[in-house]
C-alpha cells in the first residue's frame, strides 16, 4: 500500500523544533524512510504536526513511529480544507514504545489538510519524537 506522501504533493508544519535545530530535527526527517533521523519537539504542550496537500485526498490509516519516552499522549487527528477550517475527526492512543505503530480509522475521510495534535507526550516536558509518518488511502 503505497503512502500517499510518495503520491502526492504535500507541504508540512510543526509546532517547534528542539532548540530551533531544523538541520538535525527538522519536519523533513519524519518523511526520509531513515531509522537514523527524527523530528524532534522542543519543550511544551500541545504539540502538532500539519500537512497540506495541494489536492485532496482520501485518508483510512497512519503509521507514527516516536522514540520511547518521547510518544505522544492525549492525541487526535484533524481534518478539513485548509488550516483554519479543520475539525477533530478522531482521537488515536498511541503505545509509549519505539515500534511503528498503525492506526485504522474508523472512517475513511477526504481532506485536503490533516493536523496531528499531542496534548500531552510521555516525556516530562512535552517533546515528541517521531521517526516516521506514513499516512494511507
């Protein structure tokens, strides 16, 4: 099952890079398909990650891979037309482990942006980790 990021023209945000590191931690690294290269969060809550597509396009699964320690906690998934026009679509609870995780939604859902919100991570201070971000039609 291809990733629709493979597929599909995309931009992304976060909502921090740790110590403003974008070389070393940087949203890049979530696509790169390396186990060695990670975004990582700076301190605080909450925590997301957008992706705008230029079209829209139909969601039914994910995968995140965080770093144990690091997982996020109290985590929903947001979907819409844009950035300002997104809603809750599903609330995910991801394991504090460092294994790929997959999430099956229980709608397919069509949107054109897709926002990642962590309320809360397993860290003290409120980084995320996250190695890998696949999502699929």
């Amino acid at each position: 099952m291809p990733s629709l990021m493979k597929e599909n023209k995309f931009e992304c945000r976060v909502s921090s890079v740790l110590n403003k590191n974008v070389r070393s931690y940087g949203k890049k690294h979530m696509f790169d398909d390396s186990n060695e290269t990670c975004w990582n969060s700076d301190a605080g809550t909450p925590q997301w990650v957008i992706i705008n597509f230029e079209e829209e396009c139909s969601l039914s699964s994910f995968e995140i891979e965080f770093q144990g320690g690091f997982a996020g906690k109290e985590c929903y998934l947001e979907a819409g037309c844009n950035e300002k026009n997104t809603v809750v679509v599903e609330a995910f609870y991801p394991e504090d482990v460092n294994n790929l995780q997959r999430f099956n939604l229980a709608n397919k859902i069509k949107a054109r942006t897709l926002k990642f919100v962590f309320n809360q991570s397993t860290d003290f201070f409120g980084r995320i980790i996250i190695y890998n971000l696949s999502l699929y039609s």
